[in-house]
C-alpha cells in the first residue's frame, strides 16, 4: 500500500459536523482553543516558550498527520473545536485520535461526529487497526465519550490514561 506523508481532504461533512484542514489563517482560532481556561486542565501547556499563535499553528500541523477545524453542519462558517490524527506508527498500523471543543458546544455530540469522520479517514488512508488515545485522567467527559465510542482502558501514564480502540 502507498501511505499518504500527510492526508489531503479539505472537507468531510456527516450529519453533525463539517471537518474543514485547519490551516495557518487558523492560528488565532486553534490558539484560543488551547488557552481556554475551561480547557486547559486536560493538557499539559502545548506552548514553547515565547510562541507566537502562527509558530505554534505551524507546529501543530507539522505532528499531525491530518488536522481540521471542527465546525456544525447547520453553521459551516464557526469554528468551535478542532481534531486530528496523530503519531501514526505504520509498523503497528496504530494512529492517535485527539480534539478540543470550546466548552459551550460540550455534549451536544459534536467530538463524536467528528470522531466518526476521522475514524472512517484512519480506516481508509492510514491502514490502521488501532485507534489510541490519550488524555489526563481528570477528563471523565473525554473518557466517557472514548468509551461510548467502543475505546477501552489501556493503561495509565502518570496523569494520563491511553484508551484504545480495534477498527
């Protein structure tokens, strides 16, 4: 099979949400997601010191294999999260699945739709039977919604829990 070095979709729609790549005229909208302070208790701080929104936007993308912008499908124009695929280990055929929504848009099945979609994208593009994932082990909601998608426990890294998924 021929991997793709980074998946190249501009858009993918379900029901719920539209996945559209995040790109560097997002910086100012993925650096307010992880400055949030609603947020910021389910990560360690992502920032280098003196990172400016576009450095940082641009390292981000650089460790992702795909990244997006998550936006409703009934508001194609507002941003109100982001996911991606990372840390993709061929040999293991095994991709991290991650994502931050702004707190207002919690629980009304947004990560979950976009969750699908990125799930069907590691399927297909990426060849991978294993879906991980990883967050602080304070995050019930994330750890919830892993488990409502068919995630299991894995295992536990200090403050962290890896939560994995066979597709």
């Amino acid at each position: 099979m021929n991997y793709p070095e980074k998946y190249t979709c501009e858009k993918m729609t379900n029901h719920k949400v539209q996945l559209v790549t995040l790109t560097l005229e997002n910086a100012d909208f993925l650096y307010s997601i992880y400055t949030n302070t609603a947020l910021t208790m389910n990560f360690d701080d992502p920032f280098l010191k003196n990172e400016t929104p576009l450095a940082f936007t641009k390292r981000i993308i650089s460790t992702c294999e795909c990244i997006f912008t998550i936006r409703p499908s009934e508001k194609p124009n507002l941003m109100i999260g982001d996911c991606a695929l990372h840390h993709w280990n061929r040999h293991n055929k095994e991709i991290f699945i991650g994502g931050s929504l702004f707190p207002m848009y919690w629980g009304q099945g947004y990560m979950q739709a976009a969750f699908e979609l990125l799930i069907k994208i590691a399927k297909q593009h990426f060849d991978v039977a294993t879906i991980s994932g990883q967050t602080k082990i304070a995050n019930t909601k994330a750890i919830r919604l892993a488990e409502k998608m068919g995630f299991v426990r894995y295992g536990v890294d200090g403050q962290e829990i890896i939560l994995k998924k066979e597709i």
